[in-house]
C-alpha cells in the first residue's frame, strides 16, 4: 500500500472515529460535571455543618460563661451578706464589749473615787480632830499657864520679870511648833489631792489608750474585710477574663478550619486547571471552555496596594529562603497578618509565575 491510500485510510479512520471521540469527550464532560457537583454539595454540607457546629460550640460557651457568671454572682452575694453580717456581729460584739470595759472602768474609776474620797474626809477629819484636839490642849495649857502665871504675879511681882520673859519665851516657841504642825498638816492634804489627781489623770489615760486600741481593732478589721472584698472581685475578673479567653479561642479555632477549608478549596481548584490543561493537551490543543462552579473565596485580582506590594515582596524573599517549602498558616504566623489576607499575596504571586504551590506548600519560582 502507498504513503497515499496509508494517508487516505488514515483520514478515513479519524472521520468514522470522530463519533465516537466526541460522544466519549461528551461522556467526560458528564462525569467530570457530576463529580464536580458532588464536589460542591460536599463541601456546602461540609460548611452548613461547621456552621451548625460553631454555632452550637458558640451557644454552649455563651451558656457556660452565663451559669458562670450567674453562680459567681449569687456566691458574691452570698458572701456579701455574709461578710456583712459577720462585719455587723463583729462591730456589735466590739461595742458590746468596749461599752461593758466603759462601765467597769467608771464603775472602778467610780468606787475609786468614792473611796479616796472617804479616804481623804477620814484624813481631813482625823487632821481637824489633831488639830482640834492640839489647839485645845494648846488653850488648856494656855489657860493653865495663864492662871500659874496670874498666881505668880500675884505671889510676887519683883520675881516676875525674868520669870514672865522665860515663859514669854516658852510660849513663843510653842506656838512656833503648833504652826510647823499645822503647815505640816495642810502639805500632807494637798499632798494627798496631788496623788488623788494623778491617779485620776492616770486611769483617763488608760481609758483613752483603751479605747484607742479597740477603735484601731475595729479599723483592721475593716480593711481586712475590704482587702477579702477585693480579692474576690480580682478572682470574679480572672474567671470571667477565663471565659472569654475560651470563647476567643473556639473563634480561633473555627479561623482555622475555615482556613483550612479555603485551602483544601484551592488545592482543588489547581488539581481541576492541571486537569483540565491535560484534557485540553489530549484533545490536541483544541480549547473547551470549562469554568471553576465554585464561587472562589481567595482571589487574585484585588486591588494591589502599596503595603501589598510591600508584602509580596517579603513573602516572595521568604519562600526563596526556604526552600523546604512553607504551608500558609506558617506565612501568616511569620507575617503576623490574616489568613484571608495571606492567602490573596500568594495567590497574586502564582498568577505573577512567583509562586507554586505543591499539595500543601508553596515554593519560590
């Protein structure tokens, strides 16, 4: 057979096998179409169930946090009123017994007084009745002495001059020593209202030190019950800085699930267009039409700004250095930016021939 009629049959053969080539890219189209509608459902499934389960993890939190913080309330009620109550006995049993040691002291300050009192009118009236009785023996001794000397003059006036100086004399020292005594006397009863003051000055001063003490017992305790207040409101903050704590970190979480749905969502979407760029090359480079059903959530082609410019930069210079390949949440860790926001950088530097990714990592071109 000739290069003509081998190039005739040929021809003949592509003609009758065009049916069948176009019926079989009709039959890929089909199945490649369902599995890509499977593919969609899945993944909204997949969706309306993270949705269903942050909302029931962001419900149960709320709840948790509430009963929390409704049992932390009731229990610092609880413990306000008692505080309150025992602050109140407290007090009342620091008056009872200040007002009972008030009493005891004036009853003592009281009897004390009645019996310095008593001591002091025994002592007035002992020193009256010295004196009563010293002046009276004095004008006894006197009257004595008056009638001996009249006697005397009487007997004999010649003698009576250096007799009468003499007794003159006597007399003047006696009456010397009934003034020493009664000086005497009146020291000893002032001397008696000086102590008698400085005892009374004395015991008010440890009334007042008393006092003082229990007012300054009463203030400790005080602070004391204010400082417990206190640390129990610093624990009702720390356990409801707790529970916001957890609910940021269920937020986190879902971030990361959602990122990691965005990921698997893009890695699919470049095994689809190597797919589909093998299907165009086995169909002899004739172009079909195939477009992506799934709305795409990291898009390249948002604006550029100059702090992305900027940080395309310093990604593409990462990914150069690290030749091991870098996976997205590590750039956006490294970067201290969004995964949203990291996820469009890449993406602008694969559609740029920068960047490729292989299954989970991207690489520098």
């Amino acid at each position: 057979m000739t290069t003509r009629e081998e190039m005739r049959s040929l021809a003949e053969g592509i003609v009758r096998s065009y049916k069948d080539r176009t019926s079989g890219v009709a039959e890929l189209r089909e199945i490649v179409k369902g599995d890509l509608k499977e593919f969609q459902d899945s993944r909204a499934a997949m969706a309306k169930d993270l949705r269903a389960d942050l909302a029931r993890s962001v419900a149960a939190t709320k709840a948790a946090v509430s009963t929390q913080l409704k049992e932390l309330n009731a229990a610092h009620a609880a413990m306000s009123r008692e505080m309150r109550a025992e602050l109140a006995r407290s007090v009342g049993a620091i008056r009872a017994a200040v007002s009972t040691q008030l009493k005891e002291l004036n009853a003592a300050h009281a009897a004390m007084s009645r019996e310095m009192r008593a001591d002091l009118a025994r002592s007035v009236a002992a020193i009256k009745a010295a004196v009563s009785t010293q002046l009276k023996e004095l004008d006894a001794a006197h009257a004595a002495m008056s009638r001996e000397m009249r006697a005397e003059l009487n007997k004999g006036r010649q003698t009576l001059t250096g007799e009468e100086a003499k007794r003159h004399s006597e007399a003047r020292e006696f009456m010397g020593e009934l003034g020493r005594e009664v000086a005497e006397g009146k020291a000893a009863v002032k001397t008696l209202l000086g102590e008698f003051d400085s005892a009374h000055n004395a015991m008010g001063t440890e009334m007042r030190a008393e006092l003082d003490r229990g007012h300054q017992a009463m203030a400790k305790g005080e602070r004391e019950r204010q400082s417990e207040a206190r640390e129990f409101m610093g624990e009702l903050g720390r356990a409801v800085a707790q529970g916001k704590a957890a609910t940021q970190s269920l937020l986190r979480d879902f971030g990361e699930v959602q990122a990691g749905v965005r990921e698997e969502q893009a890695g699919a979407r470049d095994e689809w267009q190597k797919m589909t760029a093998t299907m165009q090359s086995k169909r002899g480079g004739v172009a079909v039409a195939v477009k992506w059903p799934i709305e795409e959530t990291v898009a390249g082609a948002a604006e550029i700004t100059p702090d992305t410019a900027v940080l395309r930069g310093q990604v593409f210079e990462y990914l150069a250095n690290h030749l091991d390949g870098t996976r997205l949440v590590e750039l956006a860790k490294e970067f201290g930016v969004a995964r949203i926001q990291m996820a469009k950088v890449v993406r602008s530097l694969m559609d740029g021939n920068k960047v490729e990714k292989r299954d989970l990592l991207y690489f520098a071109v």
